[in-house]
C-alpha cells in the first residue's frame, strides 16, 4: 500500500506535467478545472464513501448488504457531486471549457466512475486485500498516464486527454473489489448521521486545507498591487502544495489502519484505542514545532530548488505549513479512530469548530496576507487537533 501511494503521488504529478507540455497554457485550463472537481468530489464526498465501506465490511457485512442498508448515504454521496460538477461544467462552458459541450459529460461521467472506485477500494480494505489495493492505486496512476499519452498521440486534444481520467477508474474491476466470502451479517448499522458526519467533516477540511491561495487574493485585494499578488498567490500554493504532499498521500494509507482499529472497537478493546488516541494526540503535538523549525531552515531553498528561486516563500510560511501539515496527519489518524467508533458528528464539529476559529482570526489578524492566511493553517489544525482529540478519548 506503501509503494501504491507513492506511485499514486508520483502518477498525479506526472499526468499534469505532461498536460501543461503538450498544451499550451489556456487550451490546457479545462484539464486543470476538471482534475480541481475530480479533487473536490473525491476528498470531500468518495472518502467518506470508501471508509463506510471499509468500516462496514470490516464489521461482517457483505458489499451488497453495504449497499442495500445505506443506499440513502451512498446514492447522495454519488449523486450530489455528479450533478454538482455537471451544472458548474454546464454554467462555464464558454468562459472555462472553450464552448465544448463534451467536458459536461465528460465530467459527470468522470465523477460516477471515480464513486464506484473508491467504493471499490473500500471494499478491498475492508477484506484486508491490502496487497490488491495497493496494487489499485498504482495501476490508476499508471494506467492514468498511458492513456493520457495514447491520447495526446493519436488525437492530441484536450478532450481526448480529460478521458483518461473518464476511463482509469474503470481498472478497480480487475480485482473484482464486491466479491468475497463473507456470508451476510446482522450487523447493526452505523449511527445515525454517520456518512453526513463526514462529508461535512471532509468538506470542512478541505477548506481549511486548500483554500489558502483564494484567501491570500482576498485579504490582500484592497492593498497589495496585483502583480505582487499574483507572486504571492503563486509562491503560497507551490509552497503549501509540496509541504501536504505527505498529507495527501496519507489518504490512501488509512485504509490500512480503519479496519484494524473497526476490528478492536467491534471487540471492545477499549484501552488499545485509548492508547492509539494518546500516542497520536502527544505525536503530533511533538512533531508539528520540529516540522516547522526544520521548514523555517530549510523549506525556502527546497520550494526555491524545486520550483525556481523566484517561489522562494518567507521563512514563516513555510514553518507554517510544515508545522500544520504535522498536526494534519495526527488529525488524520484520530479521524480513523472516530470513523471506526462511529462518532461522525463529533468529527464534524470539531472541523466545524476548527473553521469558525481560523476564520474568525483572518478577520482580526493584521499582517502581510501570506503570513495571516498561514497561521490560520496552524490554528486551525490545533483547533482540529484539540477537537478530535477530546472526541476520540
């Protein structure tokens, strides 16, 4: 699962680069916009759907009865993004998509193969074929860039290109992900409010983790020139993209640990997840100011090096983006603790809470825009931190 996710990363990176190389840098704006909304359905809505699967076939229930007991959840989690990214498709056709009405389709159909392969990878977690999902992840990646290529050199449009990500989810039914040899059980279902719980959570953090760039063009609208702006609206999403990265590819390796933790809290082992709650409160704690001292060394000449030394961000900002990343993945873990005991809601305020505050400090706060925005990146992931810590214990 390990190597999948690095190939995962490592795919992403390398279907954009080839992207931005065969188009220029207007014709290749929809790939950009349809991998943003491909980004937005699966972190904040086909997340949640692969942990409910995961979590309910780790409890005993075969993926068909999943699918029958929570077909409200799983409809909404499949509908509302396909939709939603359908009308904003539709709504930007001429502005963002060059008129052609063919990326409405595109990314409709996009979004419900994306569904059925996290639920895929849902299900073979939660049989623990972690070999089998590991293997899915890298193959989506791979798979992802061949066809991009095969686009690019037979048809060498952008339309062509955007159905790579169409067609890629399509390689989960290789590991046929609904099949197994759990005979139906009578669980009980999850709690009420369980998969509404985490799509707020999901939606929450998000924001908190993402919107940095648009908050940055907000605060500093009335009083930074727009040149300047635009440096700095660059030199930060460099910045902060490359310091999550570790987040990011995170998301795949929870599938490892939630049925585990599902199994000891099914089980009762109450004081083993104590400890799992402890060990990763105090952790990221610990980890977050060395994160953030090593990044205030070190991070400007590495985004520098990587991205040329015009990306070159302050000290600060990168210091606070290492040093949120490192409470981020504490926030993570417990995430999966919470989504195994079923406490959803509770995971939904405490991002809600975590929200409220960084946004609160954005409005009082007085200082360079970049500066302001990434310390509300840290708050906002204490806050985060402190509230799924009190939930989890």
């Amino acid at each position: 699962m390990l190597i999948g996710a690095v190939i995962s990363a490592i795919g992403a990176y390398v279907f954009i680069v080839i992207g931005t190389r065969a188009f220029e840098k207007g014709a290749f704006a929809p790939i950009a916009l349809v991998w943003t909304i491909l980004f937005l359905g699966a972190t904040i809505f086909f997340l949640p759907l692969e942990q409910l699967m995961i979590r309910e076939v780790s409890r005993g229930l075969a993926p068909r009865q999943v699918l029958r007991t929570h077909l409200g959840s799983i409809s909404f989690g499949v509908v509302v993004p396909v939709i939603a990214g359908g009308v904003y498709t539709a709504v930007n056709l001429d502005e963002r998509f060059a008129g052609d009405r063919i990326f409405v389709l595109v990314v409709m159909s996009m979004l419900a193969m994306a569904a059925a392969y996290f639920m895929g990878r849902g299900s073979l977690a939660g049989f623990r074929r972690f070999t089998a999902y590991g293997n899915a992840v890298a193959a989506d990646a791979i798979v992802r860039v061949a066809l991009g290529l095969i686009a690019i050199y037979l048809l060498g449009t952008v339309v062509a290109y955007s159905l790579a990500l169409v067609l890629t989810p399509l390689i989960i039914w290789a590991w046929r992900p609904f099949e197994g040899s759990l005979e139906e059980a009578d669980a009980p279902p999850a709690a009420e409010g369980f998969f509404g719980g985490l799509v707020v959570a999901q939606g929450a953090s998000q924001i908190v983790l993402a919107s940095g760039p648009i908050l940055v063009a907000a605060i500093g609208a009335n009083s930074v020139p727009t040149d300047e702006m635009n440096a700095i609206v660059s030199t930060l999403f460099v910045t902060f993209t490359l310091f999550r990265g570790p987040l990011t590819a995170a998301y795949n390796l929870t599938a490892r640990i939630l049925p585990a933790l599902t199994q000891a809290h099914e089980q009762g082992e109450s004081d083993e997840l104590a400890r799992w709650v402890r060990r990763t409160g105090w952790i990221g704690l610990a980890s977050a100011p060395v994160l953030g001292a090593g990044a205030y060394v070190l991070g400007p000449k590495v985004v520098a090096l990587l991205y040329g030394a015009g990306y070159d961000p302050p000290s600060l900002m990168a210091a606070y983006a290492a040093a949120g990343v490192g409470l981020g993945i504490a926030v993570l873990v417990l995430t999966q603790i919470l989504v195994a005991r079923a406490r959803t809601v509770e995971l939904a305020k405490a991002w809600l809470l975590a929200l409220f505050v960084g946004g609160v400090y954005l409005l009082v706060r007085e200082a360079a825009p970049e500066i302001v925005v990434s310390e509300a990146f840290v708050l906002s992931h204490a806050v985060a931190l402190a509230g799924t810590w009190r939930a989890a214990s």
